[in-house]
C-alpha cells in the first residue's frame, strides 16, 4: 500500500482521498486538526492577585501560586470531530451484485437438491418468502408439486399457492398434476382468507378438469364457500352434482356432512331457534353431554371464540360446525384447546369417562377481511354436531359482543403454539398476524389527537420518534437533556422536531401534566402524539413518523439518553455525508454501569431453546454485558452490521416511508428493527453502526408493569420469531454467505 | 450589573454554613458601586410561614425575599411549578437579574434551574456547590447509610446498595437529571478543590468549575486579630474543637484520643469542646458521648455554644483547632476561622479537611483513627518549634471582600461569554 504523500494541504483532496481509499489513522487526525483549528479559541488563563499578611512574624504567600486545575473536556470524545467524513466499511456484497446473486443461485441449487430428494420438511425451514418463486421457477412440475402439497399439508399456505401456480404455469407439461395444482391453488387461497381468488381457481378445475378426482374435491370447498355466504341453493346443486361424480362412493362422508347441514338449515328455518338449548345431554343414548358456555364475537366478525365443555370419552364427535342465520362453517376440531374442568367430574362419570379428561373446550377462529361476517345486535348462533353413530343435535347460544383488542390476538396465539412453544397450526398463527396487520393499519388511518408544546423549528435536520408506554417520566430525562445541549451548543446546533407518542391511553393525563411540565421548565420544543388505544411498537413508530417533516427520522426508545455532547450530531453528520447510501444508522447503546447492551446485532440459531425457538433465526447482541473499549477501526469509519437495534435507529424519512415504516406483522412488537434491515438490503442498502455514537440505554425499563405471564410472553416472542424466520430465513442465510473477504 | 443570590434558608431562621456564605457574599457584592445584589431564601413549606410559592419581602430592606417552597428528596424536583413560577417571575421581572448565583437547590429543588433559564433567557447562572447531595443521597456526605464507611466513588450499582430500595437504573436516572441540569449552568464553585475532584471522578464536570475559597464574614476584626493572634499559652496544652456535637464532625473521636491521653499518664493538656446540639442526636451516640466525656471529664470540657461574636475570645483560650470530621467536608468554616487567628489545625487527612490543612499551617492525623489522634496531639503538647513552624505557615485567609472581588470578576467573565482558563484562589 503506498504512503499518502502529506504534503496534500487540500481538504477536499484529502476528504476524498479518505472516503474512497484506504484509511490512515495519522491522516484522519490531520484533517480532524484542520477542521477543528478554526472552531478553537485561544485565550490566556489570568492572574490574580491575593492579599497578604502584613506583619513580618508570618510568611506571606506569593501571589503567583495559582494552581491551574484540568478539567475534563466536557465532550470525552477525544478525536474525530462530528464534521469529519467518515467512510462506511462494507463487510457484506450487497444485494444486486454480482456476488450475491451468486450466492443466491447457490441457495437456490441447494433447495432445488433437498426438493428432488423430497427432503421437503428440510426444505420449508429454510425456505423464506422471497425465495419461493425464483425457487419454484427451477423446479420441475412434479417437484414443485411435491414440496407444494407439503407445504399445504403444514398450514403454509403462502408458499403452497405459488408453488402450485408454477405447476399450472407449466402447463400440458404438467400432466396428471395439473387439476391437483389447480385445486390445491383454490385450497390454499381459501387457507389465505382469499375468497375471491379461491372460487376463480376451483371453478376451473370444475371446468377444465370435469370428471377428474380433483374436481370432486374442488366441487365440495364450492359447495362450503357457498354455505359461508347463506347461498343455500346453490350448495344444494352442488351437492346434487356431487352425488353424480364417480368420485362420490369414496368420500360419503363429505356428502353425508353437507346433507345434514342443509337439511338442518331447512329444519331451523321451520321451527322455532329459539327453542333451542345451550346444553345437550346425551350420556345414556350415545355417551356424549356437551354444551356451550359462551360465544364472543368481535363486532367486526373477525375474531370467535367458542367456549364450552364437552363430554366424549367415546370420541363420538365427528363434525361440528357453525350457523349464523343462513350462513353455515365448518370448524377445525383440530385447532380446538382442551382444557381441565373438575367442576365436570359427576358427569364424566355417568358417561364412563375417565376423571382426568379435559372436558373444556375452547376453540378461536379468525376471519379475514372477504370473510368476516359483522355482528348484528341479538344475533345469536347455533351449533350443530355430528357424532360417529349418526345422530346429530343442535345447540344455540345468543353471541357475545367483544372489543378487538391485543388480548383476543393473544388467545388465538395461545391456540395456535402450544407449551412449551409448539407451532400447532400455522395457519392461524398466519390469520392471527394478519388480523393485528388489519386492525393496525385500520387505526392508523383514525385521526388522533396532536399537540404542539413550544414552536417547532420550520426547516428541522432531523425528526425524532420517541413511543411511551408503560411509564412516561422518561420524557422528562430526555427534555432536560435536549434543553442542557441547546444551550451550550447555542444557535449552531442541528434543528430537531422531537415528537413523543403516547402509546398507553391509561397514561394520558399524567403524560399531558408532564407534558406542561416539561414545557415550562425546558426550552425544547416538542410534540404529543396520543394514541386512543395501544398500537404496539410498529404502530406507535409508524404514527410519529407520519408526523415528522425533516428529510432524516431518528428512531429512539424513551429509554435512551445520549451519553456524549455530540452523540446525535454524530449519526446525523455520517447520515448527510452519504446520502442515499446508507440503509440504516445504529448507534453503541450501553448498560448505565458502562458495559455494552448493543454494538450491532447478528442473526442466530439457538438449538437448545424450547420447541420452534430452538430452528428459528434470533436477533442476537454480540458482547452485551461485556464492558469493551472503543476501538480504533470503530471509531474512524461506519461499520456494516447484520442489523441494528431501532431502540436508537436513523434512516432517510422517504426511504422509511417507501418500505411502509416498521412492519405492522409482528404482534405486540419485536423483531420489527431486523425485519427493517432485511428490508434495506434488499433494496441494496446497508444497515450500519457509528461506534463514536454513544448512548445509554436502560433496557426494558420502557416498558414498565407488563400484564402478560411468563408463558403468554414466551408465545408472542415465538410467533413473531417464527413470522421473522418465515419471511427472512434464505435471506439470512444468503447474508451470512456474503461476507466480503478481506 | 444585577446579581440574585438563591439560599435555602434566611440566616434569621436558620443557621448553616452555606446561609451564611450566601448573605455574606450578598451584602459584600453590594459594596461594588457597580453591583446591585439581591437575595431570595426559600422558606420550608412545613414551617407554615408561605404557600408554596409565595413570595413575601424582608422587612426594612428592599434587598431580601423570601419565597414558599419544598422539593422531594430524592430527585430534587418541585412540588408544584406553576405557583412557583409565579412568584418568581414577578419578583424576576423586577429584578431583571443579569447573574443568578444559587448557594444551594434544596427546597428550591434543582429543577428551579432550567425553570430560572427560561424565565431569564439571558441571564447567566451559576450554582456554589456545598454538599455532595448530587452525587450522594445520604445527606449528601459520601458516607455509607449503616456502617457509616467512606465512599469514594458514587455509581448506580453502589448508591443502590445503600438505598436498596431504589434499584440502578433509578439512581442512574436521578445522577443524569442532576449532572445535566448542573452542567447547563454558566458556571460551577467550591471552596475545596477536593469537592472538585470528587465531582469530576463521578461524572459531573463543566468547562468553567471553579474553586473559590469562602471569604470570613465582615465582622472580623483585624484590630483585634494581632492581639489575638499571639495570645498563646506558654505551655501550648489547650486544644479547642468548635461546631456541632455530631458523629460526623468527630468530636467522639477526640473523646477517645483524649481518653487514650490520660490513659498513657498524658494529663497536661485540656480540651474545650465550643459547641451544643448534643441533645438532638441519635441516643446511641449520646450515650457513646456520655460515656466517654464521664471517663475524661477532668481533661474535656463542654463549653456550650457561642456566638460568632465571641470567637475572638475563645480563640485566646485555644492554643491548637482540631477538626477531626469523619466525612470528607469540603471547606470546614472553623478552619478559616482558625487561620485568621493564627491557630494550627489539626484535622483529619482526608477530603476539604485536609486540603485546608496541609501546607497550610496545619497538621494531618488519619481519619477515623483516635489512635492516630492522640499521637498528634501528644506531640503537640507544649511543642514550641512546631507551633512556631506552623503558625508561620499559616496564610491569611480570604475576607468576605476578597472573596466578593473573585466572585464579581467571575461574574463580568460570565457575562461577556469569553472562555477561561481554570483558576485557583486562596
């Protein structure tokens, strides 16, 4: 490497130098003197004189003894200055080169190899949403079929639909899989909530495939789809084609169902519902009481839930569904949780079943936005069941309005892993994010109430996020902060808008008084977003940044204060000199004793955690706990990371924007600063940390008095794990195989 | 130029170094022809005199307020804003204060600060630091609650062992409140570079902190101080201790190196303990007391309290001041005390104590050690050549006008918002 000639009294020249060559330290400090000479002011300490003792028995002491004392500099940055440009020091190929795209077909061949050798559960673990259908391009129809029907097997919908639509774009070469292809398409976009699309696809296969197996089936999810919508006439004429279907002695069961369930619905059309009873006991002919102790209904007829006991030490119950006026369901018995009811133990026994069967019941269903059904006021509903010896019997119970709110998405959670973190069913893990996904972007679209404190500055560098929940005096640490810097940095300082959202409506008025508070004690405008209902970290996010005006968004947890002067100037300085350049900033956060509580995160694979835990991809702080010093490397160029924590997290405000801000996907919050990095770099933009950056953050404190358990906890962390791990697995692999090799 | 003086209390209610500091310096500033000087005490809303933030004149001056307040204790911030600012924006408004130099934020409570910084954009502010109670809750002493142990260094982790109900974070976020108000301020004072030191090693640092030794009030006496300040006995036996009967100033500790004394056959020398408040103690060191003064009571003698006025005189009955504190202080008053009449110290070797003492016409014993105690004081009885060496040492102390000058020139320095160098004066 040749030696920079020194002589290069240029700025510029040496500015550019550094940000596209080699770094040298001795040359960094040579432009930081030239950039700080002219902020300096020399000015000379002065005496003072001090009086002495007049009588000459006593020694008088010298005026000259003035002892200077050394203070610390009030900014221990010893160093760089914020003005120095700093280089970014790639360590990963970036997305879109040639490298990793590279890579990718490598991952691609090596799926392809798992597929062929019908290693499909090996291949669903690592097999993220992007890289389905590039994946399903290369495989064979078969292929694709295989791992398809696999794939819908296990609930995962989203990845058997295209994998299937590949087997149909194949056309003739398909074959005999093609009206399967067809019909499993239908089947899983009926799985997606995708009605529409799911009666397009099973349409076809009744009309290009007539007399095939398939269209049987096709013909039977029709004939329900109808019975969703009260389209009784038309599931009667399906069922009077079915009946005609070569098909139809193989699957009596499926005809038997879909009789009963008319004529049931022509029989509560006759007769009084009312009548009906919410209990059935029917222990001496057929072994089975059964009854139901509540249905709730959100208004918006997303979510049900079903609560009830059942008595059937038999296993008589073969089917059960539900009926809202005309409209009938089929329910998954599979997704049902059974539960310990003692109170039952006299009637276990007059059924001659053991004490130790879970007689309670409880079963959740979600309804996406083409199918759910609102609550009409009174509505009530009936049950109808079918047991294995033939008799059937109907239960009815008036509905039960319910709020949609974080703790019914959490029910279903607990449906959907069970203990010790067991995903039982993927697709209502699916419906259950995609409900949150729904009511989030819904309320974020609702006006809300925002309230200036002081005259935010017209021409902002910089637009800070900060969400409160749980506990709101951190707001104040934070002000009196902003209040100290703005007065020493004077007239020179960045513009800021500070914008507060208040996440938790219990805390309103305390947040409003705190608010007056602040606004009187400290000179730092700011503004008050209040959220009416709790949103989560994405929605709390999301909303403050609707408000932010600066072309740069600083994401910040209010449990974050910056530990130097220049902490901030820092990250916004790095921002302006790449513009463009730089997907996302993070900062060093560090414990309050001084050790590391993040310097970039990494993606890792735990095998020994409990159940899904244990295969999916964790957001990992390397060295946190550990007390480490500045390194030189780190201090003189913007480090890539994997991905970096958004509890301090800067990005271009139109780049945010343009990926939809923090993913409104994961329940609660978590994982939604990774999912952002993933983002980024996608679209070719790194995710970075600026070590010199540094922040205290006192973790976990924001979020206060939680209500959830331990183990409801354990289950939001593993959905939204398992959420992360399903869209972002192949990238992450792809990432840790592009590693720039110096 | 227009300067307001915050104190904690009015020298007519309450009795403290730092009042008297503050109204020393107060009525002192307001002899420069070109200062005016008011001077705002806070009053405890406990005492039932004001409302919180009442605002009330001292009668026959126009010079002196007092003001209603009260701030919790662990954070130091107030009760209520609002009506505190009321009563200081009329009285601002009035004044129109171009330096407001607060001795002390308790019962104001600090977050008086950035309120006074927005009420008075343009007025400087500069804050005398007394205590450690920043960095330490425990009275602000740097002495750990129980074992009474010296502390060296205030962090999360250690403050929450003293104070177990507070857990770190929240003593991390009570150091970050204090530290960032205290370093928006123009400027920082101690009377002890220790105070300093110790302040910067916790964290709490600003470009413009200055030491600033107290300045004797007016009334003493220079006529008088030659007289005095040769008045010794011949057989330079007779130690003085002069300020509180507490555990923290140590008087126990010079029970029992008296008693160590007599119990060595050592009885030639007396010992005059000039201060009161005894009663108010906790009874377990009463008891200590009366336990030890019982076996030593011939040599130790309780003089009782005594007005500033008196001092003089008992100055002459005192041939060496002992000031074995058993917490670092940060300038002990009786030391300057003692150097203007011309009496060695004796005092304990560690912080403000010490600095005073050494080098300064004083002798140090360690701290917290009557042994050590006993072995000065035993070579200081009847010790001609070292009396002599000492008292030659001994500087003149800063006056209350000294002082008033340093203070003034830190102020024009403030105000003209020119950066200086850190300065050291006597």
């Amino acid at each position: 490497m040749p030696a920079i000639s020194v002589q290069i009294a240029d700025r510029q020249e040496l500015q550019r130098l550094l940000l596209n060559g080699p770094h040298q330290i001795d040359l960094w400090l040579q432009l930081d003197q030239s950039t700080r000479g002219e902020q300096e002011q020399e000015s000379p300490p002065k005496p003072l004189a001090v009086v002495t003792r007049q009588p000459a028995t006593r020694r008088s002491k010298s005026a000259a003894q003035a002892r200077a004392t050394s203070p610390s500099a009030p900014s221990s940055q010893d160093g760089i200055s914020p003005d120095t440009p700093r280089p970014i020091q790639q360590r990963f190929h970036p997305a879109g080169s040639s490298e990793a795209q590279a890579v990718l077909q490598e991952q691609l061949a090596e799926l392809q190899a798992l597929v062929q050798e019908r290693q499909y559960e090996a291949v669903l673990e690592r097999l993220g949403l992007d890289v389905v259908e590039p994946l399903a391009a290369k495989l064979p129809a078969a292929a694709a079929y295989g791992l398809g029907h696999w794939a819908y097997e296990q609930e995962r919908f989203e990845v058997a639909a295209p994998l299937m639509a590949s087997v149909l774009a194949e056309g003739d070469q398909a074959g005999e899989l093609l009206p399967w292809a067809q019909l499993f398409l239908g089947l899983s976009c009926r799985g997606l909530g995708e009605i529409g699309r799911a009666r397009e696809q099973l349409i076809v296969v009744l009309a290009q495939h007539a007399s095939h197996d398939a269209s049987f089936h096709a013909q039977v999810a029709l004939a329900w789809l109808d019975l969703n919508t009260g389209a009784q006439q038309e599931a009667a004429n399906a069922l009077e084609q079915l009946r005609q279907h070569p098909q139809a002695g193989s699957n009596l069961g499926e005809l038997d169902l879909l009789g009963r369930v008319l004529s049931t619905l022509e029989w509560l059309a006759a007769n009084p519902r009312d009548q009906l009873s919410h209990a059935v006991d029917r222990a001496s002919s057929d072994g089975v009481v059964a009854a139901i102790d509540q249905v709730r209904l959100s208004r918006c007829g997303r979510v049900l839930q079903l609560q009830g006991w059942l008595v059937d030490p038999g296993q008589q119950l073969r089917e059960l569904c539900l009926v809202r006026d005309e409209r009938v369901w089929r329910l998954n018995l599979g997704q049902a949780r059974y539960l310990g009811r003692p109170d039952l133990a006299e009637v276990l026994a007059r059924c001659g079943g053991d004490a130790n069967l879970h007689a309670g019941l409880s079963l959740t269903q979600i309804a996406l936005a083409e199918e759910a059904v609102p609550m009409k006021a009174g509505e009530a509903a009936e049950l109808f069941a079918v047991l294995a010896n033939g008799t059937q019997f109907c239960l009815r119970r008036t509905l039960q309005g319910a709020e949609l709110d974080t703790d019914q998405v959490k029910a279903v959670l607990d449906a959907a892993i069970q203990e010790p973190c067991r995903l039982v069913s993927a697709n209502l893990l699916h419906r259950a994010r995609e409900l949150w996904s729904e009511d989030l972007l819904g309320k974020l679209q609702c006006p809300v109430e925002h309230k200036l404190f002081g005259t935010p500055p017209a021409q902002p560098e910089l637009s800070v996020v900060v969400p409160l929940y749980g506990r709101v005096d951190f707001m104040e640490y934070q002000l009196n902060w902003f209040n100290a810097w703005q007065r020493r940095k004077g007239p020179n300082r960045p513009q800021l808008q500070l914008i507060y959202v208040l996440d938790d409506p219990r805390l309103k008025q305390e947040c409003l008084a705190l608010a007056k508070r602040c606004h009187t004690l400290y000179a730092a405008p700011f503004e008050l977003v209040l959220n009416p209902e709790n949103l989560g970290f994405a929605g709390a996010n999301n909303r403050g940044a609707a408000f932010a005006q600066a072309p740069l968004l600083l994401l910040l947890n209010s449990d974050v204060l910056p530990a130097h002067d220049d902490s901030l100037e820092r990250m916004l300085r790095a921002m302006q000199q790449h513009p463009g350049k730089i997907g996302a900033l993070g900062a060093r956060l560090l414990f309050d004793n001084g050790a590391i509580q993040h310097k970039g995160m990494a993606f890792v694979q735990e095998a020994d955690l409990d159940g899904e835990l244990g295969r999916v991809w964790l957001n990992e702080h390397p060295l946190k706990g550990v007390k480490v010093p500045l390194q030189d490397e780190e201090s003189l160029a913007l480090l890539e990371v994997e991905a970096a924590t958004a509890a301090c997290l800067m990005l271009e405000r139109e780049r945010f924007a343009q990926i939809g801000g923090l993913s409104s996907h994961y329940i609660v919050g978590d994982f939604e600063d990774s999912d952002l990095c993933l983002k980024l770099r996608r679209l070719g933009l790194p995710a970075l940390v600026d070590h010199s950056a540094i922040f205290y953050h006192l973790e976990r404190q924001s979020v206060g008095l939680a209500a959830s358990s331990e183990g409801m906890k354990m289950k939001v962390v593993a959905a939204n794990a398992i959420t992360h791990h399903q869209r972002w697995c192949s990238a992450i692999e792809r990432l840790h195989a592009s590693e720039v090799q110096r | 130029m227009r300067v307001l003086y915050l104190v904690h209390g009015h020298e007519q209610f309450s009795v403290g170094g730092a009042e008297n500091a503050a109204f020393s310096l107060f009525r002192e500033a307001q002899n420069n022809p070109e200062i005016e000087t008011w001077i705002l005490a806070a009053v405890h809303t406990s005492k039932a005199v004001l409302a919180h933030g009442e605002l009330r004149s001292v009668e026959g001056t126009d010079r002196e307020y007092l003001i209603g307040t009260s701030c919790e204790w662990f954070r130091f911030t107030n009760a209520h804003i609002p009506s505190l600012k009321r009563g200081l924006q009329r009285l601002l408004e009035h004044i129109q204060p171009e330096i407001i130099h607060l001795q002390h934020y308790v019962h104001f409570g600090i977050d008086v600060i950035p309120l006074l910084q927005s009420l008075c954009p343009d007025a400087k502010i500069i804050v005398t630091l007394h205590e450690y109670l920043a960095l330490c809750m425990h009275n602000g002493q740097m002495v750990t609650t129980g074992q009474l142990k010296l502390c060296e260094k205030a962090t999360p982790l250690a403050c929450s062992m003293c104070f177990p109900e507070h857990n770190t974070s929240s003593l991390f976020l009570r150091h970050h409140y204090i530290k960032t108000i205290l370093e928006s301020c123009d400027a920082l004072i101690s009377p002890s570079q220790f105070l300093i030191d110790r302040y910067r090693s916790c964290g709490i640092d600003h470009p413009k902190f200055l030491m600033i030794e107290n300045g004797l009030p007016g009334y003493f006496d220079f006529n008088q101080q030659n007289d005095i300040s040769s008045g010794y006995s011949d057989e330079l036996n007779r130690f003085g201790y002069f300020g509180q009967l507490n555990t923290y100033k140590g008087v126990l500790l010079l029970l029992k190196a008296a008693y160590l004394l007599q119990e060595k056959g050592i009885r030639n020398f007396v010992v005059n303990l000039y201060g009161a408040n005894l009663e108010n103690q906790p009874d377990e060191f009463q008891k200590e007391f009366a336990l030890f003064h019982e076996k030593v009571r011939d040599l130790v003698h309780i003089r009782g309290s005594y007005r500033q006025s008196e001092l003089g005189t008992l100055m002459l009955e005192t041939d060496w001041v002992v000031v074995p504190s058993i917490w670092w202080e940060n300038s002990p008053v009786v030391i300057q005390e003692a150097l203007f009449y011309g009496r060695p110290v004796i005092g304990s070797n560690i912080g403000g104590t010490a600095e005073k003492t050494e080098g300064q016409g004083g002798v140090t014993f360690t701290a917290r050690s009557e042994n050590s105690l006993a072995g000065v004081m035993q070579k200081a009885i009847g010790n001609t050549a070292l009396h002599q060496a000492l008292t030659l040492q001994i500087p003149m102390p800063a006056t209350a006008a000294d002082c008033a000058a340093t203070h003034i020139a830190l102020y024009h320095e403030v105000v003209s918002t020119g950066a200086i160098a850190q300065e050291v004066l006597a």
